[in-house]
C-alpha cells in the first residue's frame, strides 16, 4: 500500500521531470537572468554592469509612445481578427456540409506549416509596386502605395493571427447544442435574435480564448509592423529588438521586457474574468 | 511564446529581403542563397553548438572543416566561398547583418561561433577595449601589404602601432534618387531632407541607423556627422520629428523598395547606390555637397573565434588581390588596396559613384567611436522611430 503510493508518486516525479526541467531551464532561468539584469546599468560600451537600482524602471516613460501604440494595437488586431473569423468558423462549424468539414479546416490550419517571416515577405511582394499597384497601374490608377500604410499592417496581422481565432471558435461552435437553436425558432425568435442569443452567447468563451490568444501574442508583434509597416510605427517589440540589438541597453531593455510580461499577465487575467461574466458564471480556461 | 523560430532566425529580415532581391535578379544561385542566407546551414550550426559535431581542433596547421564569417549584405562574391572550399576542404557559413551594433551585441553577448567578421572603422577601437579582438598575427597574412593600403582609409585597424584589423573596402553614405520620379536635380543633404517633405512626401527612406540618420540630418545645419552636443542633437531631432509623418519606411532595406518604385529616394551606401544605377539607369547616387560619412570596413578575427587557423587562411585568401578583385567586382564598393585597383577594368575607376570627385570626398567624416556607443544618440533614435 504504502509503496505503492511511493511507486505511482516516483512515477509522476519522473513523468513531470523533463517537462519541469525545461521550463526552468528555458523559462525560469531566463526570467531571473531578465530580473537581475533590469536592476543593473548599461556599461559605457553598452551591454549590462552589475548595479542595484530601479532606474531603469522609472525610465519607462521613454517608451510611453511604444507602450501606448502596441496597446492599441493589440486590441484593434486582435478585434479585426475576431470579425473576420467569426464568420468563417461560423460556416465550418454550422453550414459547411459533413463531408467538405474537415478538408476546409485543414485549409484553414496549411498556411501554419510555413513560417510567418515567409508569408509576411509574400505580401510585402504582393502589396509592393511590383504586386497589386502594377495591375492597378495597368487599368489606370498610376502611384498608388499600398505598401508601409496602417491597412497592410491591419491586413498582416489579420492574415497572420486568422488561424488562431477561428479554431477556438470553431471548436466552441461545433459542440453547440443544435437544439437549443430549434427550440429558440420554435418559441418564436427571430433568426438574428437566436443567433444573439444563442449562438452568440454560447460561443464566447471561444472567442474570448482567441481574442486573448490572439492579444496576447500581439504585444509582443515586431515583425509585421517592421515590414509591411516601414518601422515608421514603433511598438513595444521594437523597442526591445533596438535596446538589444542597436543601442545595447540591456538593464533598460530587460525592464521593458519584466514589464510586457506583467501586463500580458494582467490582460490575461482581466480577459479570464469578463469571459467568466459573460458566459454566466462558467469557468472557462483560457491557456 | 510562438515567437522562437524568429529569435533563432540566421538572418535579420532585412537582409534576408537583400538577398532574396539577389536571388530573383539571377545574380546568386539557389544553393547560394541558402548559404548565404544562413537557412542551409541552420541545422548544422545547431549541431555544433550543441556539441554533435567535433570542434576543430587548434592543432597547428589543422584548417577543419567549416568556420563561419559574420558580414554585410551583397557584399561576396559567393564563388570566392566556393573555390576557399575548394582550395582548403573549410566550408564557410556566411552569417549577414543589418548593422554595426547588431555585431558588436552578438559578440558582446559572446559564443557568436565567428572566426572572421568584418567591422566597420569606428567600432575597432571599441572591439579592441571590450577585449573582444587580438592583434593580428602580421606572420599568417602573407598576402596582406601594408604598402599598397591608401592610409586614409587604413588608419584605424591600428591602435598604438599594433594591428587589429585589415581593410577591406571603404565606401561613402549619400542618398539614391529615382530620376524620373524626382526630376529636380539635387546635390545637398538639405535638398534631400526638404524634398522629402515636399515631392518626395511619402516615397523617402532613412536608415534605421543612428548613425546615419541623425547625421545626415545634422549635416542639414552644417554640423558635425558626429556631434554629441546637446544643442545640435536637439535642432538634428526637431527636423527628423517633422520629416517623419512624411517617410515611406524607416528601414536600412531600402532596395526592393527602391527597385519596386515605392520609394523614390533613399539614404544609400555606395555599393548599393552602384548596384540599383547599374539595374535601374534612372536611379542615380548623390553625395551631399555638406559631407556626411566615408567609411572602411575591415577584416578582424574575435578573440574567442572557434576555428582561428581557418579564420587567418580565409582572411589571408581573401587578401591575395586575384581574389580580391572578384570580391570587388560583386558588391561594387571601391578597394583599398593599390593592387587591386591595378588589376580593375577603366569603366569601374571611372565609375563617379565609387570613386567620387575630390571635392565630394573632402567634406566627408569618418563616424567615430563616440558616436556609436553615445546612450543620448540612441534615445533620440528612439524617439524619432515612436515619433
């Protein structure tokens, strides 16, 4: 008895090690390495000297601007995401014939077994002058740039994050009741009123785990913005790739850093809250 | 979180668009590509870091089997890498960077796997203080001749009569204009900076390089490329804030935009000024006539280099001026060397983006140490790219 319970407890000890062992390695070491560097000072050639200060963190504001864009970026990416993908997880869940149901998902996921830099290049060619502009060029409209313009970021982002907002979707679509959608049209509600009130209602702990999802990984975006976005906007991402890469402040980049960390935590939690209010009371995991 | 397969990425982005640029002009191979782009040989890299594959030893005259070199953009002839192979059995991985800065944090950072990189002139001094590289051993670089190395360009792979680095070419920083897009001839770095308010609004590019950008725009009141005065600094941010809303992209990748006709004009370095004039006629290189930068960039060997025989070998091969001379003729930057310069065809000494008249030349700075490292240059970048 009592060796058994030592058995299946060695057992677990072994079963958890190695994913225990990565994350320390891979996630806790770092954080504590990011930690102590955010108290240190940037050493005259740059890079990091050993100090105790919080200065670093009181010079926040210098990024206020970079704080604030990706702020407003992620909730507006990841709220175009939404109404884009809604409608087609909508379709996959509910009206996409059986039979067609898994191909179109499997659609929906391909473009993920390509890296995102790839595809980002692809539209910056395709938004480029050689791309769409040439063809516009062609039936008449001469020097129209779409490239380096807030809409192909939109539309980056969109087209980049659009996979991780359908599936949650869908998924919390497809184990809808359908029942409960008959017995709505029976007691007289109207289509949109059904879909309001059903649908909708019962499909939000989905969306609020894509939103989050798609939230989330947007605060720390550099990439899009860098390159359909001509670096003219800056966000928190490139404030770190800069302080790192560029100007070498590694205490100030590594407050920066500890700081998008307990915001993406605080985003994370606050989402987790109002999705447990929306959905009336039920809890729902987001990660 | 998902974002590792970016950090690992082999190659900055910009430089990946460089290359791919390359590849859809013919000019490299796709095998090339690969090489050059760091993709092929990500895996084997990863192996040796972790130890799979067997370090080569530092036995006297063992070269091993691969050494990698950190580098610029369109800046090898990829055949050189080819015959090197060839010729010793040591494969080269050729690692491409974006700037300056993002070398010196690799090596800061250390373990960068280099045993050949190519600094610019002003970060020598600071490699040399940071202990990051060693005097050249002068013994193992027998095709290397002090000699024939014009001085102006030379001077500071030197420190305090030691040799910590050899020249390989030197070139200047002006801006690339698209002729039949801006057709009113330009000639200074205050044309440049108004014309992209007005005709240029939307189609101009800077760096996103403190260097050149706030020293160019510095050049637009006539001070210093490299001041570190407050009051300059201040009058260079207040015109690089008002610019701003007007750029087509802060971005040191300027060819494809240039090459697509999205951008008209564009701060430039002389290689590609030379590369997008000889493909696209209308573009056309200018040097402001209030200077700005001159530039070297050098050869020098990190002191924690893993396969330094091969480092030396590599660097002396690519000094034989045979060599050399093809290395030239690929990326289009002017040598340093006298004998190199004997052995290129009339049409590229007379070529004026490389070899630009004496009066173009005389105004210009070398960047200085200073400004590279300068925290107050780099918040004010900063504050410009959030601007």
């Amino acid at each position: 008895m009592h060796g058994s319970r030592l058995r299946r407890n060695l057992l677990t000890a072994l079963l958890l090690g190695p994913a225990t062992a990565w994350l320390v390695v891979f996630l806790v070491l770092p954080f504590i390495a990011i930690a102590v560097f955010s108290v240190g000072e940037r050493a005259p050639e740059g890079g990091y000297q050993a100090a105790f200060t919080f200065a670093q963190y009181a010079n926040l504001p210098a990024r206020a601007t970079a704080f604030w864009n990706t702020m407003v970026l992620a909730p507006v990416g990841a709220l175009a995401c939404l109404l884009v993908a809604y409608p087609v997880a909508y379709y996959l869940a509910l009206r996409a014939p059986q039979r067609w149901r898994l191909i179109l998902l499997a659609l929906v996921v391909i473009p993920f077994w390509t890296s995102l830099l790839m595809r980002t290049y692809a539209w910056m060619y395709v938004l480029g002058g050689r791309g769409i502009p040439a063809l516009l060029a062609y039936i008449g409209f001469e020097d129209v740039r779409l490239i380096n313009t807030p809409g192909a970021v939109l539309l980056g982002i969109v087209y980049g994050y659009l996979p991780l907002m359908i599936l949650p979707i869908y998924v919390s679509l497809e184990r809808l009741d359908r029942r409960l959608l008959e017995a709505s049209a029976d007691l007289g509600a109207t289509p949109l009123s059904t879909f309001l009130g059903v649908t909708l209602k019962l499909s939000l702990p989905g969306v609020m785990t894509g939103f989050s999802l798609v939230m989330i990984l947007l605060l720390g975006e550099y990439l899009i913005p860098t390159l359909l976005g001509g670096g003219k906007v800056f966000f928190i991402g490139n404030a770190l790739v800069d302080l790192f890469l560029q100007s070498r402040n590694w205490p100030f980049g590594s407050a920066i850093a500890i700081t998008l960390v307990l915001v993406s935590v605080v985003v994370l939690i606050a989402a987790n809250r109002i999705s447990t209010r929306v959905s009336g009371a039920r809890r729902v995991d987001l990660i | 979180m998902s974002k590792s397969y970016r950090d690992g990425l082999p190659i900055s982005p910009e430089n990946f668009v460089d290359q791919l640029m390359r590849l859809k002009r013919g000019s490299i191979g796709r095998r090339d590509f690969l090489g050059l782009t760091g993709l092929g040989i990500a895996t084997a890299v990863m192996a040796r870091e972790i130890g799979i594959m067997p370090t080569p030893a530092f036995a006297a005259e063992s070269l091993g089997d691969r050494m990698s070199i950190a580098t610029w953009p369109n800046y090898h002839d990829p055949a050189t890498f080819e015959n090197f192979k060839k010729d010793t059995g040591v494969a080269v991985e050729v690692n491409v960077f974006g700037s300056n800065e993002e070398m010196l944090a690799k090596l800061q950072a250390g373990a960068s796997g280099w045993s050949l990189f190519v600094p610019t002139n002003y970060t020598i001094s600071t490699y040399k203080k940071l202990g990051i590289i060693e005097p050249l051993e002068m013994a193992k670089l027998p095709n290397f001749d002090g000699s024939q190395e014009d001085p102006r360009f030379t001077s500071e792979g030197t420190i305090e009569g030691v040799t910590y680095a050899v020249p390989k070419n030197w070139g200047t920083t002006g801006f690339a204009v698209n002729t039949k897009k801006l057709t009113k001839p330009m000639t200074s770095w205050k044309e440049f900076w108004d014309t992209a308010m007005a005709e240029g609004d939307s189609r101009t590019m800077v760096h996103d390089y403190q260097l050149t950008t706030i020293g160019n725009a510095l050049k637009y009141y006539g001070y210093s490329f490299n001041s570190l005065k407050q009051d300059e600094l201040a009058k260079a941010e207040e015109l690089l804030l008002k610019v701003k809303p007007h750029l087509f992209a802060v971005s040191s990748d300027y060819q494809p935009g240039m090459r697509a006709g999205d951008a008209w004009m564009t701060m430039c370095w002389t290689n590609d000024g030379a590369q997008l004039h000889r493909d696209i006629p209308e573009i056309a290189y200018v040097l402001g006539k209030e200077g700005g930068e001159i530039w070297t960039d050098f050869y020098a060997i990190p002191k924690d280099a893993p396969n330094k025989p091969a480092g030396y070998a590599l660097l002396n091969y690519l000094m034989n001026p045979q060599v050399a001379v093809k290395e030239h003729l690929a990326n289009g930057a002017p040598s340093t060397d006298a004998r190199v310069n004997k052995l290129l065809p009339k049409e590229v000494l007379d070529n004026p983006i490389l070899y630009p008249a004496a009066d173009l030349l005389t105004p210009l700075e070398f960047g200085a140490a200073a400004t590279l490292t300068d925290p107050g240059r780099a918040e004010l970048m900063a504050r410009f790219k959030s601007a």
